[in-house]
C-alpha cells in the first residue's frame, strides 16, 4: 500500500484575477486529503469525488511514464477537505491520486513531477485551471504565484512563517455555492468580453494586485491593522467582478464593523452561497457572536501547511 496525504488551500488574495495574470497568494491550510493505492481483484475506487476523475489521474500517471496495463487497484480517497468550498478538493484529489500512483507503479517521489501531472488532470473538469490549487497544494506553506502564458506559469514559495500574533484567520460557512468554480470563471470572463462592463472588470483586476502585494507585506511585516486593510480593499475588487452575491455584503460588513475582516473565497457565487468566507479577526469572541446570530458553522485554521506527504509505502 502506499498512502500520501496534500493540504487544502485557501487563496488569500488574487482570486478570479490570477486567471488573467495576476498574481495570487495562496496559503495550505491543516485541512488535509489521503488517498491510498494497494493492489485489488479489480479496479476500484472509493471517493466521495467522481470515480471518473480519479481514474483519469492514474491513466494520466500510467500513460505519462508508459505504463502499458495498468494493475488491478483499489483507490481510497479520505478527505476533510468538503467539495464544493474553494478550498482546493479537486486539486488535492489530483495531486494525492497522482503522488500516490506515481510512487506505486514506479516508485518516484518527484513534487515537481507530480505538480506537472496533476495540472494535466485538472483540466479534466476546470478545462483551463490556473494552476494555482494544484501549485499550493503540491509544496504547502504561503505560494506567490503567476501565469503568465498558458505553458509559463511562474510561482514562488515565499519564506513566510505565520507569526502567534498573527494567527487570527477563520473560515464561516455561508452555504455550498451553487455555482463551480468554471462557471463563475466563465461568468467573469463574459464581462470582460462585454464592452460595457470590460473597464471595470479590468480596474478591479489592476486594484486586486495591489491589495495581493500588500497583504504579503503585512503578513512579512506581522503587521495586522495593514492586513486587515488589504483583506477589506481586496474584498471590494471581488464585488466589482460581480462575484459575491448581494446578500453576503451585510455580512462582511458587520464583520468589518467588530473590527475585523473577511472575503470570500475562490469562485464565490450569486445564486445562493458563497461557500466559505475567509475571516481575519484579532478579537474571535465579537466574531462568534456574529456567526452565532447568522447561524453560521465557523472553525479556525492554521495556515502554512506542509504540502505532498509520502505517509506509508509497503
């Protein structure tokens, strides 16, 4: 059996916009996802994800490295990383999968590699991913990453270890998005396509950068008054891409009020929720009751996470 274990993410700043060329900043968080291959009478696989998508990670891996036939399996997915959330499921189901059957049909552990392959199966669902998840999830802690071309995507991991007086980040579940991920991406791009709406779109882009540089400067320089400023200007770009349904502005807002701040996270959605918003607070018992008041699931995280683990071969 071989087991390997990947963090999920969360995207501090540059959602939406990393997609068109700018730079996001992104964080493995201590949710994590295993998946386990061992030989099997058939081929098997148990996943709350789609069987499909699985199989499609292990024929990428058999098929890059020329595996003629591959061996009856069994593929076990365990995860506390929920579907759906932007906080990377898919990715890390590619990236683990990938890791995983990399090492048991040929026995390399090659983080790069794996990245590269499992960029490929994302395609698989995201048509035209970012790379940004599978990047993050890949090699862990905080990531400043880029796309420049379709084939030059450039990332760098920033040595960056979050400070004690800094560990104030928490996720608030305000619903499963309606929409995925490529939808609000379609749905972004549209209005960049329309005349009408392009300018803006564009602005909010350009704005977005700049609140991205500014919160892996705080976060250098264990500056939270700096950071929270940058989450609160950022979170304005995502509302001008049209992204955070109308409903949920009260919400940051009461957040920003206690004197914290939050954004949502990933593709976002204007149906009904937004999946989960990311929530800076120095102060968790003012934003406990304004969870609590909303009805509202919220849980801490650390951020920073190790990345690809090898956790048992045999």
């Amino acid at each position: 059996m071989v087991t390997v274990s990947v963090p999920g993410k969360v995207i501090l700043m540059g959602d939406h916009a990393v997609v068109h060329g700018k730079p996001g900043l992104i964080a493995a968080i201590n949710k994590r996802l295993t998946v386990s291959i061992e030989h099997h009478k058939t081929f098997q696989v148990i996943s709350d994800e789609s069987g499909d998508y699985v199989r499609h990670a292990v024929e990428t891996v058999a098929s890059h490295y020329k595996v003629g036939n591959i061996p009856n399996i069994k593929v076990t997915v365990v995860s506390d990383i929920p579907s759906g959330y932007h906080l990377g499921s898919s990715a890390a189901v590619a990236v683990a999968t990938v890791g995983a059957c990399m090492y048991f049909l040929k026995k390399i552990w090659n983080p790069a590699a794996i990245n590269q392959l499992a960029y490929e199966v994302e395609k698989y669902t995201h048509k035209t991913p970012s790379g940004v998840d599978n990047t993050a999830i890949t090699f862990g802690g905080f990531l400043w990453y880029r796309k420049e071309l379709e084939f030059l995507r450039s990332f760098w991991q920033l040595p960056l270890k979050l400070s004690p007086a800094l560990n104030h980040f928490f996720i608030i579940d305000t619903g499963r998005p309606k929409e995925n991920t490529g939808e609000m991406v379609a749905y972004v791009k549209s209005k960049i396509l329309n005349p009408k709406s392009k300018s803006k779109i564009l602005r909010a882009f350009d704005e977005n950068e700049q609140q991205t540089k500014r919160i892996a400067q705080a976060l250098k320089e264990q500056d939270d008054a700096e950071l929270m400023g940058a989450i609160k200007a950022g979170e304005r770009t995502l509302e001008d891409m049209g992204v955070v349904r109308r409903q949920v502005w009260s919400i940051l807002r009461r957040i920003e009020s206690s004197g914290g701040a939050a954004k949502i996270l990933g593709g976002g959605g204007v149906k009904e929720g937004v999946g989960f918003l990311l929530a800076y607070h120095p102060d968790q018992k003012k934003l406990d009751s304004i969870v609590k008041t909303l009805g509202y699931p919220m849980e801490k995280i650390s951020l920073g996470e190790e990345g690809v683990r090898l956790e048992k071969k045999s």
